[in-house]
C-alpha cells in the first residue's frame, strides 16, 4: 500500500504539471491577464464598465489569431499595422459560419490582431492600451470581448450591445453558444486526465 503510494504520488503531480503546461500552451494565460488588464483599465483610466465575456467572439478571435500564426512579427503587423494594409483573411466567411456568426452581426464590432514575441505579458496590453487600439477601448459603445491567441499572434475583438455589433445570432440558443475553441479545449484536457488515470492504474499494476 505504502509503496504504491509513493509511485502514484510522483506520477500524480507530473499530470498536474502536464496538464498546467498545456494550458499555457493554448495562451490561455496571456488571454485571460490581457482581459483583466483591458477591463482595469477601462476602469481606472477612463471610469468605463468592464466588458463581458463573448464567446462567439472568442471563437473567431482564435480563428483568425490561427491563419496569423505563421506570418512573424514586423514592424507592418500587429498594432503596428497601417490601417488598410492587414493581411487579408480568405477564409473569413468561413470562420464567421465556425464561430455561428455572420456579417450582420458582426459589422460594428472590431477586429484587433496583434504579434508580439512570446505574448509578453506587459508588451500584450500596452500594445492595446498605447497603441491607435485605445481609441476602440475607450469607446463606452463596447460591451463585450473575445480573445484568441495563437504562437505570438493574439486577437481581440470588441463587440457592442446592438443587433449589429453583438456577434449574437438572432435565434440564440445556449447550445449553439458554446464556443468550438472551449470545447475542443476541454476535450484535450479530458483526454489528458484519461491518459493521466491509465497511467496512474498501469502504474498501480
Ligand atoms: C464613474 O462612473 C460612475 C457611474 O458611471 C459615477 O457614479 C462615478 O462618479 C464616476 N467616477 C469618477 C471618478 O468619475
Ligand atoms: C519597417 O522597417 C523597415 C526596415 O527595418 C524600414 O525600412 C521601414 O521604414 C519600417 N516601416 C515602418 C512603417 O516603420
Ligand atoms: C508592441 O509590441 C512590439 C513587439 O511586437 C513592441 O516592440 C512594441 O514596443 C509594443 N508597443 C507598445 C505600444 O507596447
Ligand atoms: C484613450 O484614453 C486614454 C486615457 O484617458 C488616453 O490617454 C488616450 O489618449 C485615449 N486614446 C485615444 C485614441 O483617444
Ligand atoms: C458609438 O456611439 C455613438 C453614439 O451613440 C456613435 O455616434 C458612434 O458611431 C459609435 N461608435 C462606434 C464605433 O460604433
Ligand atoms: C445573419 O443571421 C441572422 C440571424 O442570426 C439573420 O437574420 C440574417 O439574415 C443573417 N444575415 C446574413 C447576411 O446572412
């Protein structure tokens, strides 16, 4: 009992720390810092309510930050970028339908890709905060985000509380509002706990 105990304990905390690693992998981190900075400083800056969390959004935020993702940082792209020069997205209708979306209600929010090294976490929000970005987050007309991340791209997307900006469907149904990027998130993470278990048992053996 007492040895077996001692071989699970050890395996027992690599899988925590595999499954801490993978988190990190998705950029979830950076995701969620960036979030809480841009709420704080709507709050301390400019006295603005903090935006809520928009899962459709999320969903195309990780959509385009994934067609980025092989494009390296210059000093043309992320919040560098001159207006009317981004690279332009061929499949975008696609990740609109993906993501349960479509133009109209998505012509009011704004799309804000950015490519930092590494998401450095203090270079993240200031390259939205100090950046030609902080004339969107200033805007009181935005309600809520979504943020996606992928290698050194991260995206934000700003969306409104009108029909034409809310990146809701009209007929919403809280099935449908499930993000893709969520659920395949948690998918990996359950078969990593599978995997973890098994181990654990063949171990145990
Ligand atoms: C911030 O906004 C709230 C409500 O919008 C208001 O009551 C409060 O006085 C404002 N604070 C400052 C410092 O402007
Ligand atoms: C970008 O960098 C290149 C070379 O380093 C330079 O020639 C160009 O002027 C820069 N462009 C901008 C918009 O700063
Ligand atoms: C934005 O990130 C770049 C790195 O991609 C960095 O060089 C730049 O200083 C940042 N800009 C701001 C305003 O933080
Ligand atoms: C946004 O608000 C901040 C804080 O008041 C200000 O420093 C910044 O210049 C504003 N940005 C724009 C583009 O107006
Ligand atoms: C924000 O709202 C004001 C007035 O309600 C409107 O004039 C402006 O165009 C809106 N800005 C955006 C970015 O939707
Ligand atoms: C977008 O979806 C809404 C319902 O969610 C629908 O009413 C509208 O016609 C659609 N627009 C386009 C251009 O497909």
């Amino acid at each position: 009992m007492a040895s077996s105990l001692r071989l699970l304990l050890p395996l027992f905390f690599s899988c925590i720390i595999l499954l801490n690693h993978l988190v990190k992998c998705n950029g979830a981190d950076e995701e969620d810092t960036l979030f809480q900075g841009i709420n704080s400083y709507r709050a301390s800056a400019l006295n603005l309510t903090a935006l809520t969390k928009n899962d459709n959004a999320e969903c195309l935020a990780d959509g385009i930050a994934d067609q980025f993702k092989n494009q390296p940082c210059t000093n043309t792209t992320g919040s560098n970028t001159v207006p009317g020069t981004e690279p332009q997205l061929a499949n975008f209708p696609k990740l609109l339908t993906k993501c349960h979306l479509n133009v109209s209600n998505t012509r009011d929010g704004v799309i804000m890709p950015a490519c930092i090294p590494n998401l450095d976490p203090d270079l993240v929000l200031t390259n939205f905060t100090k950046s030609q970005y902080s004339m969107n987050l200033n805007q009181t007309n935005f309600t809520g985000i979504g943020i996606g991340s992928k290698d050194n791209w991260i995206v934000v997307i700003l969306t409104t509380s009108t029909a034409e900006g809310s990146y809701v469907p009209a007929q919403s149904t809280d099935s449908a509002g499930d993000s893709a990027s969520s659920v395949s998130k948690s998918k990996i993470s359950l078969i990593q706990y599978l995997l973890c278990l098994l181990m654990g048992f063949v171990f145990h053996l």
